[in-house]
C-alpha cells in the first residue's frame, strides 16, 4: 500500500445516506415539493392589516410585497408631514411581520415536525 493511503476510503457520493431510514428520501422529496408549491401559493395570499388605530389599511402579500395602502383622510395633516410619515413606517413594518408570520405558519404546516439539519 502506497504511503498516505487508506483502503477503506469511500468517496462520499458512495456512501449510504447518513442511516437514513427506508421511505426517509421519499418523504424528504415530498416535504420539499409541498414547500415549493406553497411558496408558490404564498405569492397570491393576501394579508389585511390595520394600524394608526384603523387609518391605515395594508395589503401584503405572503412574499412580503405590499399591494395597496389606504389611508384615512383624517389623518393627513398638512401641517404635520412627519406624523404620516411614522405611521406608515409603523404600518409597513407591521404588515411585514405579519406576512413573515403567515408565512411562517404556512411553512410549518408543511414541515409539521420534521427536520434535518442544513436541509430546511
């Protein structure tokens, strides 16, 4: 045996799956194509949030892409710009989370318990 060398060496693309057990790879595939087609759903389910006390409404997407604001006209105030601004900054960052959160949701119910770590 030449120096260096071990006989017993196994290039990784030969070697068994980690001990995976029967039907293991299966429902790896599965999780996986439910996960691509509700990421795909996500795209077209649409969340209502309200803020500014209900001034606000937002529109947003399970991707995090806001589709409409509307705003109460008694909130707009000429003389108070920077008033507006904030509470669309807070309206935005709370439809946001709330798109990350139904998102989130929608994930687990695919994933439900499973996990193998480095794959999801």
């Amino acid at each position: 045996m030449a120096k260096g060398r071990r006989s017993d060496f196994v290039p990784r693309s030969a070697q068994p799956m980690g001990g995976l057990q029967p039907g293991m790879l299966e429902k790896i595939r599965k999780i996986q194509e439910d996960m691509a087609a509700t990421q795909a759903a996500l795209e077209n389910e649409l969340i209502n949030v309200t803020a500014a006390g209900g001034a606000i409404t937002i529109v947003i997407s399970g991707h995090q892409r806001v589709q409409s604001i509307k705003i109460d006209p008694s909130l707009i105030d000429p003389n108070d710009v920077s008033m507006l601004e904030d509470a669309l900054v807070a309206a935005v960052n709370e439809a946001i989370l709330a798109s990350q959160e139904h998102s989130a949701r929608r994930m687990q119910e695919v994933t439900g318990d499973f996990s193998l770590p480095g794959l999801f």
